[in-house]
C-alpha cells in the first residue's frame, strides 16, 4: 500500500508544455489510492483539457474564482481547497508561476489557493534551460525552500526548445516515488517495529470442536494498519478471523491457539519497541485434547479445563525497554481491575472496554475505551469507530517516542 493511499492531494497545473504530464500523473495518484483535485491555470488548458483532468480524478476541475458557465454562478472557495489538501502539488511549475508563489502575486485561482493552504506545498519545476538557470529563477528557488516548500528536482533531457539540458519536469513516476519517500521519512513511527496480536484464540476439544470467543480481530487489525500508515514495521498475530490486511509494512502470523500466539509472541518480542497486545486470548483450554470426534452418547459430558500461558504477564516479565499495551475486557469493578492488570503484568498502559458501555465489545464497528497509565492516570474517552480508537492508541505510542 502507497504511502499516498486515502490521502488528499491537490495538484496544480500551470502553463507549459509539460502539463501533458499530468494526465498520467493523476492516474498515478488514483492507483495510490490519493484523492485528488485539480486546479488549472487559464494558460495551461493549452496543453491539456478540463474533461480529461475531471474524468481521470473523478472531480471537476477548477480554473476560475466562479464558473460562469453555470445558470447560478459558483464561487470556487479557494481557502476552503486550501484546507481540503493533505499536500498540494504543482506540475509544472513554470518560472511565471514560481515567480508568484515567491513575490505573493495573487492573479489567479491557484496562487489564491497555494497562499491559502495550510498543507506541504511540492513543485515540480518545468522551463527551459536558460529560464532554469536564470537568477530570477535560482532567486525563487531559494524563497520557496525558505517559506517550507519543497521542491521535486527537474532532470536533464531533450526541452521544447530543442536544447538539452537542466529543466526538464520529472516524470509523473518520479514525482510519486519522490512523494512517497519524503511523506515516509516524515512519518512519526518510521524506524519503529511494533508487535500486535489480534482476535481469538481456538483451544481444541476434538478435531471438530472448539473452546473460542466473539473477538471478531477488527481492533487488532485496525491498530495494525494505522501504526503501518505512520511508518511502523508491524508484526501482527492474528487469530482465527475473516480479516486481511495488505499493506507492505505489515507481515501477518496467523496462529490458533493461545500456545501458538505465546510462542508467536515470545519470537518477536525482544526485537521490537512496542507490543499491542489487542487480542482476547483463551484463558483456559481442555487438558485432554480428544484426538477424534467425540461422539454425543452420555447426557452430561465433563471438559477439565488447566489455564493458558499469560501471554501479556510473560512479555512484561521479559520487558526491556519495550513500550507495553494491554488490553482489559470488564465487566465489573473496570477501574481498579484494570489497574490490577497494570501492576501484575508489569504494563505502560491499559485500554479499558467494559460491556457496560453500549456501543463497545466484541463484533462492533465501534469502541469506547479508557486509557490509563502505569501511573494510574485515568483518560476516558468517547464512542468512536475502531479505526479512530486506533489512532488514539498509536497518538499514545507517538507521545511515549517524542517524551
């Protein structure tokens, strides 16, 4: 999965020759999985169409401050397209329009919104040779790395003009993997590995039978995918569950049994900064696993049952300098029990679920959790869908790392 994937992305397109670019570079941004927008200066629908950019995005495209071609004409909100973009990206960038964005002349639809925007700017310079290296040019190049901007270096190659040389725009597959690099270097959890466990465990009766739970795995799976989108490397045991994740960060070890999750864990453990551990582990299991159907003959039939490995206990014994996370279903006493848990366990924090709450436990879509620390700081939060819980909880692991 890109880096770019869900994310929003304005691009803007002013008037050169390399503006026929663009068309691949917005199908290069849609098979990202980014959202896009596309605002034109007036000059460069010369060299590339309206409808194009609107069909490729799936959005229409802005040129003007209203579009008087409609019955009631439509202000085109330039602040409000500012605020709409994750990052906004302007291929190319003539030395008419970097000029602008250097010296705030605001003349059109796209430098009203690149002095709006509160987003990373990238450029993506696109001249002649002897424009590239103009020191009006050079000028403008240094004014806009110094108000934060970032530029995507132009190559060398054949130009319009017929020389060879500097000012070629970088290729739309250049520009996405010089995106995708600097978003992921810029990422807060990048160089951190994070271990997580999901759903159930299945302890064996027979071959046919089971002793399980409702864990559905949607918390575990949801952690996993936003620790990955911050950068992480994840190793995520997981359970018996219909989930799957696809995402290069992520490696998955599926597993069934509680033992199979203890081993799992205690392999990856000592190699990793944080540990999640979000699944609803057996505590017990049959002592005698029947090795065929058990077939339904007497009218009571007795299962001894001996406790499961801790999994959580056993990682906080051999805590190093890990960052801890545990999991607390209650359904009493949901406070001073989890608290319980923190001490024995040897935790840094605790996410309390109690069944009292509506809207929370096994098989929703949402959660409501409470955080507390290995100080007992007690942080209630309120209903919210599971992958905003699980952003709450890497906000956590991000604070720990930026202490």
């Amino acid at each position: 999965m890109s880096v770019l994937s869900g994310k929003k992305v304005l691009l803007g397109i002013s008037g050169g020759i390399a503006a026929y670019k663009t068309a691949s570079l917005v199908r290069l941004f849609i098979k990202a999985g980014a959202h896009v927008q596309v605002i034109m200066t007036p000059a460069s629908k010369d060299f590339v169409t309206p409808l194009t950019l609107s069909t490729l995005s799936k959005n229409p495209v802005h040129s003007t401050f209203f579009n008087q071609d409609e019955e009631n004409e439509k202000w085109n909100n330039h602040v409000e397209l500012g605020l709409w973009a994750d990052l906004m990206v302007i291929a190319p960038a003539t030395a008419n329009t970097l000029s602008k964005m250097a010296n705030g002349s605001c003349d059109n639809l796209l430098i009203a919104t690149y002095l709006s925007a509160k987003c990373p700017v990238y450029f993506a310079p696109a001249m002649d040779l002897d424009m590239y290296i103009h020191p009006s040019t050079v000028a403008s190049f240094k004014a806009l790395k110094e108000f934060g901007n970032n530029i995507i270096p132009a190559e060398s190659g054949e130009l319009a003009s017929g020389l060879s040389g500097e000012g070629r725009m970088a290729e739309p597959s250049t520009i996405i993997r010089f995106l995708e690099a600097d978003l992921e270097s810029k990422l807060p959890l990048k160089g951190k590995k994070i271990l997580i466990t999901a759903g159930p465990t299945y302890e064996a009766i027979d071959p046919v039978r089971f002793i399980g739970n409702h864990s559905s795995g949607k918390m575990g799976f949801d952690i996993a995918k936003s620790a990955a989108n911050l950068g992480a490397s994840v190793i995520l045991v997981a359970g018996p569950t219909h989930f799957k994740v696809d995402h290069s960060l992520i490696k998955v070890i599926n597993v069934v049994s509680a033992q199979e999750m203890y081993e799992a864990c205690h392999q990856y453990f000592g190699e990793v900064d944080v540990a999640i551990a979000a699944a609803a582990v057996a505590d017990y299991r049959p002592k005698n696993v029947a090795t065929q159907k058990i077939k339904k003959a007497a009218d009571n039939f007795v299962i001894e049952l001996e406790k499961t490995k801790d999994i959580l206990a056993s990682l906080g014994d051999r805590k190093k300098n890990q960052f801890l996370i545990g999991f607390a279903l209650e359904t009493e006493n949901e406070i001073e029990n989890a608290k319980g848990k923190i001490q024995k366990k040897n935790l840094d924090l605790i996410v309390l679920n109690s069944l009292q709450d509506q809207g929370a436990g096994f098989g929703k879509s949402t959660n409501k959790v409470t955080f507390i620390d290995k100080d007992f700081n007690i942080e209630p939060m309120e209903l919210k869908s599971k992958e905003a819980v699980a952003d709450d909880i890497l906000n956590k692991v991000i604070a720990k790392f930026n202490e």
